[in-house]
C-alpha cells in the first residue's frame, strides 16, 4: 500500500531575521516594528510547516553585507538550536518535515548585491544553507537591476551566476528584478524559477507585480508566483486591504495560468501594515478555509499552499 504523504505548508518570505537583527541594535529602525508577525507559536497556530526566511542587508549598511548577512544566519542557527526549529537544507529534510510535526525554516538571500566582491562566499552560504537568492532587491548591483531602475537587464556576471545558481542547486528568485531582467532569466536558466513575494499587476498596478506575460513565462518554466501580503501589492486603495484580495489574486493567477504555478510569499515581518484578516503566521489557515469556498478541489489547495514551491525545490536542488 502507498503511504500518502502531506504536502507542506509553506511561506517562501519572511523578513523576520532583519527585523530581529535590527530591532536587536534599533540603530535604524528604532521602535518601528511594535512585534513579530513571525514566530513558533503564531507557525504552530497558523498550521505552517515550512518558513522561508530572507537574508536582506537596507542600503545604508550595504558596505557591511557580510556581516549583516552572517549574523542574521547566526540568528537562524540560534533559532534552531535554542528553539527547535529544523533548518531545512536537502530533499531529505523536506521528506522528514513531511513526515513529522516539525516546523522548518529555510534561508533565502533577497538581493545578490551581498555577493559582490564576495562571489567566492557562495560556496560557503550554501554550505550554510542557502537554497534560494534573489538576483536583485529594489537597487542596482552588478548582476541586475531592480524595479524601478530600468536601464538594463541581466549583466554578464548576471548569466555566469545564474549558471553557477543552476551548477550548485539554489532556486533563482525573481521579486523585486526588473522585467529585462526578468526575461533574460527566462532565457538564460535552465531551472524552473520563482517570484517569491510578487503578486499580478492587473489587479493592482505596483512595479512589484507581475504582468500578464511574466506570469506566463512563468507557467511555461514551471516556476512559481508567491502572494505577496503588502496592501500595496494587493489593493489599489491600499488601505482597503484584506484577506480576500489575496485569495482575488490567487482567482486572478488560477485563472490566467492555472492553480500549479500560485504559492504564498507573505512579506511577513519585512511590511509595516497589513492586510485585514492576515495579522500574522497564524492567521495563514484561513487561506486554505476560503480557497475551499471557491473553485478549488483539495488538491488544488494543496499546490497552492506548499505543493508547487516543493516541486521547485525537488527539481532544483541537487540533494
Ligand atoms: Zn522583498
């Protein structure tokens, strides 16, 4: 008899090492964030088994990307180890979450501008654990460029990292990358690649989200869109902001391009407002509860949940 597995629930973005790393020295952003979106309890509660939690350096200490960058891996290290989180870094940790009621947290470079001059530590951030980066954040670096900078796409020290991304098994991700940018990845990857944080700019005309034809490219590598819960990336009227714009741009997406390329990227702990009905982690199981109100089957509810980003990570990690 085949034993069924579960799919995992997953949230492929989170800030919350930034904000713990920051509101730890308050040097920058002192008393801004009153709480953590993120936490065990607010996981457990939420019904999440894996977290994807960004490694973001702010520009005004980008000269200190290192240092910032480890120490936030630091702070991971510490969460497992002093909180019993699993620090998910192969196909077979991922098979263990799926078989046992552990939470999972996973590390994510958001902006490759921390690789600058420093290319040769890529070896040891994946050694570290490192299984996604995002090619740019909302900046210029050598590699590409970010909305809303416009000027170019992929450099040729662009292409020569996304092969070497695709050589080691780490996961591209497109959030926050120009459109040129964008393409080119298209065009140069051999991997499925995702937007980790991004939603559809038909709904709602950000930079940050994407268009029509980007979601279509993304269907046609297999990648994967993961909602975005900043009300500025779901509404118009940001401030009418709720729960079900989400699930109107999980519709909108199904509809397009079909329920197999749509997860969730909540931005939690890296936005200040948020949308009415998502407050933090633990409110992530009202999603599937809505989504089985609508048009989806069970199945459709679990490759939008987790499913489709585990499929990413099954075909493009090496181990
Ligand atoms: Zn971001």
């Amino acid at each position: 008899m085949m034993i069924m597995m579960k799919s995992l629930k997953i949230d492929f973005h989170a800030d919350t090492l930034y904000k713990k790393l920051f509101s730890q020295t308050t040097q920058f952003i002192s008393g801004k964030f009153p709480f953590f979106h993120f936490s065990k309890e607010k996981m457990q509660e939420g019904d999440l088994d894996l977290q994807v939690l960004a490694l973001f350096v702010p520009t005004e200490v980008v000269n200190l990307s290192v240092e910032i960058t480890m120490k936030m891996i630091a702070l991971a290290y510490k969460m497992r180890d002093l909180e019993g989180f699993q620090l998910i870094k192969n196909k077979k940790d991922i098979q263990e979450l799926q078989n046992n009621d552990d939470l999972g947290i996973m590390l994510s470079i958001e902006g490759a501008i921390i690789l600058e001059n420093n290319i040769e530590l890529l070896q040891l951030f994946y050694e570290l654990g490192v299984r996604s980066i995002g090619l740019a954040w909302s900046r210029k670096n050598n590699y590409a460029q970010g909305v809303p900078y416009e000027t170019n796409g992929v450099s040729d020290e662009g292409k020569l990292l996304i092969e070497e991304l695709d050589n080691l098994g780490i996961i591209i991700d497109v959030s926050h990358l120009n459109k040129k940018g964008f393409f080119d990845v298209v065009n140069i990857t051999n991997n499925p690649f995702i937007a980790s944080h991004s939603n559809s700019f038909s709904l709602c005309s950000s930079m940050r989200n994407l268009m029509d034809d980007q979601l279509e490219a993304i269907q046609s590598v297999e990648g994967v869109i993961g909602i975005n819960f900043n009300p500025g990336f779901l509404n118009n009227k940001p401030e009418n902001a709720s729960i079900k714009d989400v699930i109107n741009h999980i519709d909108y997406i199904t509809n397009k391009i079909g329920s197999n390329y749509v997860g969730l990227g909540s931005d939690f702990d890296g936005i200040i407002k948020v949308p009415l009905g998502l407050e933090d982690v633990s409110k992530l199981k009202l999603i599937p509860k809505l989504l089985s109100e609508g048009n989806y089957s069970q199945k459709d509810i679990r490759s939008i949940m987790g499913g489709n980003f585990q499929r990413v990570i099954s075909k493009v990690w090496k181990k």
